[in-house]
C-alpha cells in the first residue's frame, strides 16, 4: 500500500514518464494488495490454508503476466511485432484474474456486466454476438490502450490517486474532526443540530474523500451514534450520512474527483465545471437541510441546549486552515494553468506541511505512514474497478455496441430529450450500482454521454446529468453502497435505510432535469439570466419543500393523506418543462398550504 502511494505521489510531482510503467505498476500494485486483503480474513486453518495456496498463485502468476505484458508493450513501441497463441491466452487469463477481484470486491452485479460484454464480444453473429475472435480480443483490449489499460486506468493512475492520498493525510492528522467539530458549532441552535452537522461535514469531507463509502466510514461513525441520541430512528441516521456523503460527489471544488474526470474526457476547463457545479451541489444540499427540519419538528427534536453545544476557540479556526488552504491551493495551480495532478500534488504537501504545524499528533511518523497505507488501500480497489471498466469500454469501442445503444435510446425517443432523459437515467442507475462515482461516470458517459448532446443538449448539461445519476446510485435500492455502509453504523436494516436514502435524496433526482429545463443554474451555459436563475431556484424551492412534507407528511401538524398528495402532484407540475404547468403547481401547493394553515389555526382555537 506504501509502494502505491508513494508511486501516485511521484506521478503527480513529476508527470506521467512513461505510460507503460505508470498504468502497468499502478494495476499490478492494485491486484496485489486486493489478492493480500484477502488473505487477512477470518477462516479455519484449512480455508486460511486454501486461500493461501490460491491467492498465493494468482499473485505469481499476475508478476508473471504484467512481465510479458509490459515486454510487449516496449517491444510494440520499436517494432511491428506479431504475438503468440500463448501470450494470447495469457491476456485471458490476466482479465479472468480481474474478474475474480472484482466478484470479491464489487459483487455479482459488476462481474454480470463483465460476462455479459464478453459473450457478447465472443459469441458468433448468428446467435446475436458479435463474432470477435478471441485472439484478436485479447490482442485489442489487453495488449493496447483501448482496454484494460485504457482511458480509465490511464486517468485514474494520473490524476485521481494524488486525491486520494490527500484525502488520507486529512483524515489521519485529525483536520477532518475539526470539520466535524466546526458542523456542530455551526447547526447546534437547530432543531436537529448533528443531522444538520453530518450533513455540512459530509459536504465538505466528501468532496475530497473520492468515494462515498469512505466518507460514510470516516465521518459516520462520529455523526450517526450523536443523530440516534437526539431521538431520531436507527435507518434515518443512517440514511442521513449516506445521503450526505453522496453528494460530496457532487459538490466542487474536487467533486470526489469527478470534475477532473470530466474535464478530461469533454475538454471542458476544469474551473468551468465547478462554477457550473456550484449551484445545484447547493441546492442538494439545501434540500436535506429541509428534509432533516421536517423530520426533527414531526418527531419534536428540539435544539442542542446552549450549555451543551460545542464551542469553538480560536485554535479550531487556526486548524481550519489545514482544509480551507489546500483548497484555494488546488485551484489557484489550476488557474496558473498548471495540469490537476500538480494541483493535488501541491495540495496534498500544503495539506501535510500544516497538519504538521497544526495537530503535534501528526508529527508522528506511524501516522504518515497510516495515511500511506489508508490511500493505497483505497487505491488498490479503485484500480480493481478501473481495470475490469476498461474491459467493459474496450468491449463497447471494439464492438460499436455503444453507438448501437445510443440508436436504440434514439429511436425510441425520437426527438423527444425528456424520454431520452429518462432512458439514460434509468442507465445510469443500473449501470452505476456497485461500483464508485468516478468509475461509474467514465463508463455511462463514454456511451450515453454523446445521446444527450445529440438532442441540443449542452455538453456541459449532459455530462453533469450523467454525474448526478451515477452518484445517486450509490443510495438507490436494490445495490445502495454507501447506504448498506451506514447501516452497520447505525444499527439499522440495510435495505429500509437504502430506501430511506433514496427518501432524502429525491432532490437530487430532479435537480438534473431542472438544469436541463433552466440552464441559467450552471451559469455558464449558454445566455445566462439573472431573473431565469431566480425563477428557477423559486421552482425548486417551491417544489423541494412539496416532495419534504409530502413525503415526510407532516407540516405543524401531521398531513392528510389527501394533503400529501396534493403537495407530490405540485412538485412534479413544478418539475415539468412550462410556464402553465409551474403556475397550476404554484397554484395546487399555495391552495394545499393555506388550507392547512387554516387547519392549524382552527385547532388551536
């Protein structure tokens, strides 16, 4: 894990030197530490026997495999060189390796992706494959760049890795405690205060962590026990951090690094995606702030008393430092033009050289070395991901299923973007369970990416659609990742909490669909307008507070099932493209809130 992050550390400082050797020992490296994790479980002596006669094998025979591997990359570079039955198989053999770490580590549902690509890569025409020969597969996604080496491995070992290890050290030297520390002191005189606080922490922790599963380990087991105390249920703590911890998926500047993931494969400037990012990351945000209010006045949850709420010295303002100056670091390199690796470079050394100053506990080497450790096993699964990914996207290039998906979505929308829309939501959804944002984004975009453009949809609108809904799915049932890792936390049953998630985030499944009807919230695409943007943001206000006490069912009092269908039905009105639709929305909520504060009134007369 040391050797992996210290290797991610020198690619940022010194650029990508090789592409051979960067992509081929950061995947190597990966495998390896994934095969060792599993030694580490519990078992009798005949399962720990077992496993160690396997995996030891496996691990023998990757070293053997990237050897040739990397022998013939060189080799190809000089010279037109023609490759032999045997190495041929041994790419098979290599992706079958993979296949099995990632059965380990993401479940059957991203191992079914990876046999479905490959019968359909390798079965005849007749029986509706595509009639690929097998050597000719393996020459094309394993001995080139358009495979299992190709734009995500090469991306993710370039660019995201650095993150990751900045992540760690914050984590490690204790900054991300003061983040916590600083939610509370901020939302204590609410009702719900550490709700409210996991929530803040989270949207700022997650933007860094680079997945939301981490961020629900490292923030959740502070937040969820202190959310449960206060009176709320077991599954709504835990959905709450799930919840939260999503969305540092979507909230700029890194974006989980998704934003630098996108960068790279629209050609978008980085700093134009997070401005465009900004507003609906808010409203997201903005909208679990209401959903928890609601929630803590229906169960009377009252405030944190005064006596009791954390206060702040000034040396937790001094330590805040170690988070906010890193941040203006990273885009302060990316202003100057410099690449995103140098970026997270000079971040991660701005990050340590103030944690040191900052938290004497960090001083201690064994706590460098815990943060080395902590990224490289991070990015040890990420590579595991990354790779099988690259499998699937060399699959889909080499066969043209991916344009032929993108007719089949074109056909049966015609002409119509919101059907469109719905079709590469649901795919998203699907596509995205099980594995992290990053991964989930490079693999949807490349295929689904260009139907959306192809409509008169923005570049920029497009891709951040498929953001939205990538990082969604890690809190959608029936593969709810970060929900299933709060659950433990919290006590709760991991389904009912993944549902509850999904409850909390329903923002976030119309946010996308409202920049596409009311580009002005990305600010930057197209003419943008003062009063659309207000127009839009009173919409979704209007319509966020609809779904809340809708869902919720309560608002000073406990709603009426007929109330809370009213209110569901003016938040879709509201949802939907038009002027008349929005005003009868208005109407129907308007219409619902007065005559439930009239029923208020009557009761308390």
């Amino acid at each position: 894990c040391v050797v992996l992050a210290v290797f991610a550390i020198i690619v940022a400082a010194i650029g990508v030197f090789d592409v051979v050797i960067v992509s081929g020992l950061s995947v190597l490296l990966g495998l390896l530490i994934c095969l060792i994790r599993l030694e580490v479980q519990k078992g009798d002596q005949f399962d720990k026997l077992w496993r160690f006669i396997l995996h030891g094998a496996m691990a023998l025979a990757l070293i053997g495999l990237f050897f040739e591997w990397g022998w013939v990359m060189f080799e190809q570079e000089e010279f037109f060189i023609s490759l032999a039955e045997r190495q041929l198989a041994f790419a098979w053999i290599a992706v079958g390796l993979i296949g099995y770490l990632t059965l380990r580590y993401f479940g059957k549902p991203m191992l079914a992706v990876v046999f479905v690509a490959t019968g359909y890569l390798l079965l005849p025409e007749s029986i509706g494959g595509a009639g690929v020969e097998w050597s000719r597969a393996a020459e094309n996604l394993w001995f080139s760049s358009d495979g299992v080496f190709g734009r995500p491995v090469e991306v993710v070992g370039r660019i995201v890795l650095i993150f990751i290890v900045f992540g760690a050290i914050m984590q490690q030297s204790g900054a991300g405690e003061i983040l916590l520390k600083l939610a509370l002191a901020a939302t204590g005189r609410f009702s719900g205060g550490p709700a409210h606080a996991a929530i803040a922490a989270s949207a700022l922790f997650g933007s860094l962590s680079g997945t939301a599963i981490a961020n629900v380990v490292s923030t959740g087991i502070f937040t969820i026990p202190i959310i449960k105390k206060l009176g709320f249920k077991p599954k709504f703590a835990g959905a709450v951090e799930a919840a939260a911890s999503s969305g540092g998926q979507i909230m700029p500047p890194v974006m989980g690094v998704v934003a630098f993931l996108m960068a790279d494969v629209t050609g978008i400037p980085y700093l134009k995606i997070i401005v465009a990012a900004l507003i609906p990351s808010i409203m997201y945000y903005s909208s679990l702030f209401v959903v928890v209010f609601i929630e803590s006045k229906k169960l009377r949850i009252e405030s944190i008393p005064k006596s009791e709420r954390v206060k702040l010295t000034p040396g937790d303002w001094m330590k805040s430092l170690a988070f906010v100056v890193p941040l203006g670091v990273i885009i302060a390199v990316l202003v100057t033009g410099r690449t995103a690796q140098n970026a997270g470079f000079y971040a991660m050394v701005s990050s340590f050289l103030l944690c040191l100053i900052f938290f004497p506990a960090f001083r201690n080497p064994k706590r460098w070395l815990d943060a080395l450790i902590d990224s490289g096993r991070t990015s040890a699964v990420l590579m595991v991901i990354v790779a099988i990914i690259g499998f699937v996207i060399g699959v889909i290039n080499m066969t043209g299923i991916g344009l032929m998906f993108a007719e089949k979505v074109l056909g049966v929308a015609s002409t119509n973007l919101w059907l469109a829309l719905i079709f590469v939501m649901i795919s998203c959804l699907v596509m995205g369970m099980g594995v992290p944002s990053g991964a989930a984004y490079l693999m949807i975009a490349i295929v689904l990416g260009p139907v959306l453009h192809g409509l008169g949809l923005s570049l920029m609108a497009s891709h951040l659609f498929v953001v939205y809904f990538g990082v969604l799915s890690v809190v959608t049932p029936p593969v709810a990742l970060a929900a299933f890792a709060a659950a433990p936390i919290a006590g709760s049953k991991p389904m009912e909490t993944a549902f509850e998630a999904s409850r909390l985030s329903v923002a976030g499944f119309i946010i996308p669909y409202m920049f596409v009807s009311h580009p002005d919230l990305l600010l930057v695409v197209g003419d943008f307008s003062f009063s659309g943007l207000i127009w839009a943001l009173f919409i979704f206000l209007v319509a966020t507070w609809g779904l809340a006490t809708g869902l919720g069912g309560w608002e000073l009092r406990d709603l009426p099932v007929w109330h809370r269908s009213v209110r569901l039905l003016a938040a879709i009105l509201l949802i939907v493209p038009g002027v008349s639709s929005a005003i009868i929305g208005i109407g129907l909520f308007l219409g619902s809130l007065v005559l439930n504060l009239q029923a208020v009134h009557r009761f308390k007369g």
